[in-house]
C-alpha cells in the first residue's frame, strides 16, 4: 500500500483537488456570487481571459512542439490544430 501510494501520490492529489472543486465548489456556486456580480464578470473578463488563454496555450505549444520535433511543419501543424480546438473552446464557454 506505501508503494502505491508513493508512487500515484500526486496522480490522487490533483483527482481529489479536482473532484472536490467540480463536485463540491461548483454546484454551490450561485450561493456564493451574487447573480449581478457572474453577469458583470461574463461582459467584462472572461472574453478577455479566455482569448490571453487561448493565445498562451497556443504560443506555449507552439514552442515545445518546435523545441521537441526541430520540424517548422510539424509545429505549424500543430499550433493550428491547438488554435481550432482553443477557438472552439472559446465559442462553447462564451455561451
């Protein structure tokens, strides 16, 4: 049991931090925001920090891609198909 706790500790730390924000902290959320203070963040930040997002995900992946591959084909590749997946990211959570 130490075994396996020593070697998927951080594996379980990250499942229960996430499990705990998703089933816990997220269906209470209302309860904790007030309805004008989710609507005023909606039409004033959250385009702006999804796109800065989207843009470092892609720039960040970008990089490690050409770092890792040497292929200026491959990276573009790739940074395009993170751009599509990021932009339609974009357009789900806009809504």
């Amino acid at each position: 049991m130490k075994a396996f706790l020593s070697k998927y500790k951080w594996k379980i730390l990250y499942w229960t931090l996430f499990l705990t924000i998703v089933l816990l902290f997220v269906p209470r959320q209302s309860d904790y925001y007030l309805d004008n203070d989710i609507n005023a963040f909606k039409q004033t930040y959250l385009t702006r920090i999804l796109l800065w997002t989207g843009i470092v995900t892609s720039g960040a992946i970008f990089v490690l891609v050409l770092v890792k591959a040497k292929s200026l084909k491959q990276s573009t590749t790739t940074f395009i198909s993170a751009g599509v997946t990021i932009a339609f990211f974009f357009s789900f959570f806009k809504m």
